[in-house]
C-alpha cells in the first residue's frame, strides 16, 4: 500500500504539471497496409519441394519452384514461359533448371536447341556431362547417312500424318490451303498409306502421287485427272524442297534407328539450321509432332519439353495449332512446356495473335528479364503484371527476373552453383557478364537493384495492387 503522503504529493503535481507519464495509444494496423508495407514479401511462398532455383531478392528467403508440385492447386497449368533480352540469364536458367530437375529420377526432359557456337548446340556441354549424344538435324550431315525424322512414321496415327504434312505445307506457303490443294493432298496421303505397306511410307512417295494421281482419284469426286495433277503441283513442289531441295536427307527416308528416347534427356541440335529461315517452324513442327506420337506415353513419368526460340512456334497460326494440342495433352500425360522467347511483341502482334494468346495463357508461369521500359509495359499488359513489377523489369541486373506463378508475383534472384557455372554460361556475352564477376561485384550489383527496387516500392505504395491499363 503506497505511502499516504507520496499519494498526496503525486495528486499536487499532476494539478500543476499535469499527468507525469504520457498516454500512449497502442498501435493498429490492417492488413492492408500491412501488405502494401511489406509489398516484396507479401505474397506466400510457393512451398517446400521442388527444385530451387535461388532466392527472393527482398526477403532473401530461398524460392523453389516445380509445376509438378504446384500443379492443381497452386499452378493451373504446368507450362512456363521465359522472356527476356539475350544477356540477362535466360540460359544459365534453363540449363540449370533441367539439371536440377533430372535429380529426380521420374523426369524426363527434350530440348529443342536452336542455338549454338563452335558448330555444336548450347546444350552439347551438359550432354557429353550426361553421357548423352544429341540428335543433331544437319542437311549436309543427313546426306551422309545422318538422323532422319519421317513424318509418315507409322507410329504416328494417319490423322497426325496428314495433319502434320499440311502444316509444313501451309508454313511454306505462308497461307492455309485451299479446298481443291487439300483434297489432293488427302488422297495422295490415303493412297501412299493404303498400298505402300512393305516399308516406311517417305515424302517421296507423297510428291510422287501428286504428281501422277491415280484415275480413281478423280472418279470418285467426278472431276478430269489433270484438275487432280494441277491442284496438287504447288504442294508438290513446296514437298519436293525436303526430298530434293535445300532440306533434304532429313525427313525424306525411315526414322532413324536408335534414337533413344527413354533418355533423361533428349537433345534435338538444331543450330545448323538457319534460325531466321522457314525452315526452323517446319522442323520444330516435325520434331514436336514425332515426339507426341512416340516419345509421350501414359506412363508415371513427369516430363519437360523445353523449346529455345519458340516465336518460330507461337508466331506461326500453323504450328501454334500443333502445339495447342500437344499442351493440352500435358495436363493429362504429366507434361510441362518451357517456352524460351526473345521479345513478346514479336508474336503477339503478329499473324498469329489469336493462336499465340491461346498458348500463352496456357502457361500459368512467367518469367521476365530485363526489356527495355517500352518492351516492359508492353508485356506487362498482354500478361496483367501488376504495376509495380513492370516498372522495376528494366532495372533488374543479369540473373533476376520478375516471376509471376499464377498472380503470385516475387523477384527472383537465380543462383547458379560452382559445380553448374562452367556448364551453363556457354554463350560469351553470358559469361562476360556474369561469370567472370567476382562475388563482391555480384552483390554489389544486387543491393543495387534491391535499393533501386525499394525505393520505387516505398514511392509507389499505393499502386500496390494496381495493374497495368
């Protein structure tokens, strides 16, 4: 009990100087300022199991990602795009994410590489790592007895095969074929599959009947036989250049015996092919068509099919068409297409819009690198980034990227190991930017781009969940 007079002096003071000790309120806050706050880190991680790929560069927690795991109640669909100016790590990502990824033993992984040095692919490195030959498709090497792909491979069904034949025609083109071209091409192809039975029917069987059409042909549609003759000549001639032209000795013969296609991994060298030509569409068409009908099985396995360049897919309204069928097989047979694109801007405002928007929606996960801020917004709008990662994408340095995995969206900081680095930076300007950086050089570049970012996220909190008009 206090002493009476320290009460009495206590209430004496408090009537001259008022209370001693200031009242304070308790703080309160809501959640959403809470969020907009701690912005970097308010979105939740995306689990524990999978495959790292490095940290968050805000709250420094480690970031794994694996649309296996996430697939169904996280992920949507487990397809993934990477975009990104050439320089900023696009590479060393990939690289190290299949290698990562073929730890587990029940993945599987095909890459279509389309771009190389030195007369051999970027994956050449990791697949002698591996033990592993690449399937190099080369003109002059196919000549002299190298891989064939045939795309009348009986293991492909025959509405595969004529699907696929009037693809390669209509990229050619560069238009759908008309009603009278397409019907010579389906009988050609009926006739080739119904009376060639002691071998692989080839192209050259397919030119051949469209050049001499049987009299049965046009008796059954009741038209002349050189009506038949003429609609078929264009696509005997567009036909003729992968049996005698510029890209012959490639799909002009049998599937080549012993491509091993129970693998880990599948390399598809495709740097000997001009990546600017039209035949790059035409062979990546191929090659994804006899991989749907061969390589995908019903089976436990979990695989990835990874595609360097793949406007030459997305901007073509042909081969994207394949490709849609080939994604939406994916959630039912455990499949993940990785596409690898420069510049969005180049498909998506081109012929094929339609088709292009119809696969990127399919892929629930993004990845950007550093575009210019033209190119940024311009992704940002086509993908629904929110604001504030639009405007930080041409701030980042080599190795981070905007992730966005189903509107969860954190910058990421790539880590790449000792073990992976003389693997994964191949390309020269790759490694003189990033490799040969000393460690402190590397973290300065990093709290760079972090204060960069925190400053904009400190001036900006307020659009914290505004999206980009």
């Amino acid at each position: 009990m206090r002493d009476p007079l320290s009460v009495l002096t206590d209430a004496f003071t408090s009537f001259l100087f008022g209370k001693v000790e200031t009242t304070r309120l308790p703080v309160r806050t809501s959640t959403g300022q809470a969020q907009a706050v701690y912005l970097p880190t308010a979105a939740p991680g995306l689990g524990d199991s999978g495959v790292i790929i490095g940290r968050e560069v805000y709250s420094g927690k480690g970031y794994i990602y694996d649309p296996f795991q996430l697939y169904g109640q996280q992920l949507p669909a487990p397809h993934w795009l990477v975009l990104g100016e050439s320089g900023n790590g696009k590479s060393a990502l990939e690289k190290t994410y299949v290698l990562r990824q073929l730890r587990f033993r029940d993945r599987q992984v095909v890459v279509l590489d389309a771009q190389g040095e030195d007369g051999v692919g970027e994956w050449n490195l990791i697949a002698q790592e591996l033990g592993i030959t690449p399937i190099r498709l080369d003109p002059m090497a196919a000549l002299d007895h190298g891989i064939r792909l045939n795309p009348l491979d009986p293991s492909i069904t025959t509405t595969g095969q004529l699907a696929l034949l009037r693809t390669i025609i209509e990229v050619a083109m560069g238009h759908g074929l008309d009603e009278r071209s397409g019907f010579a091409l389906k009988v050609a192809h009926a006739y080739v599959n119904e009376t060639i039975i002691e071998r692989q029917p080839v192209l050259t069987d397919i030119v051949e009947q469209l050049r001499h059409p049987e009299p049965e042909s046009a008796e059954a549609m009741n038209v002349a036989i050189d009506d038949v003759r003429a609609w078929g000549l264009d696509v005997a001639l567009v036909l003729d250049r992968l049996v005698d032209g510029d890209l012959r000795g490639m799909f002009d013969g049998p599937t080549t015996v012993g491509i091993d296609l129970d693998a880990p991994l599948i390399v598809f060298d495709l740097s000997h092919i001009d990546r600017n030509s039209i035949a790059m569409p035409i062979l990546m068409a191929i090659v994804g068509v006899w991989l749907e009908h061969t390589w995908i099985r019903p089976d436990r396995k979990k695989r990835i099919f990874l595609v360097e360049e793949a406007w030459h897919i997305i901007a073509s309204p042909f081969v994207a068409q394949l490709f849609q069928r080939l994604l939406k097989f994916g959630r039912r047979l455990g499949l993940s297409f990785v596409a690898v694109v420069h510049h969005l801007s180049d498909v998506v405002d081109g012929a094929a819009a339609k088709e292009a928007a119809a696969i990127l929606k399919m892929a629930s996960t993004r990845t950007i690198y550093a575009q210019k801020a033209d190119e940024a917004r311009a992704t940002g709008r086509v993908l629904g980034l929110p604001r504030w990662a639009v405007e930080i994408i041409p701030t980042l340095t080599p190795g981070i990227a905007v992730w966005d995995v189903n509107g969860n969206v954190q910058v990421v900081k790539h880590l790449v190991t000792e073990t992976e680095r003389p693997l994964v930076f191949t390309d020269r300007a790759m490694t003189e930017s990033a490799s040969d950086l000393t460690d402190d050089a590397l973290r300065a570049a990093e709290l760079e781009a972090e204060e960069r970012a925190a400053a904009f996220v400190e001036q900006h909190l307020g659009d914290s969940e505004s999206t980009v008009a």
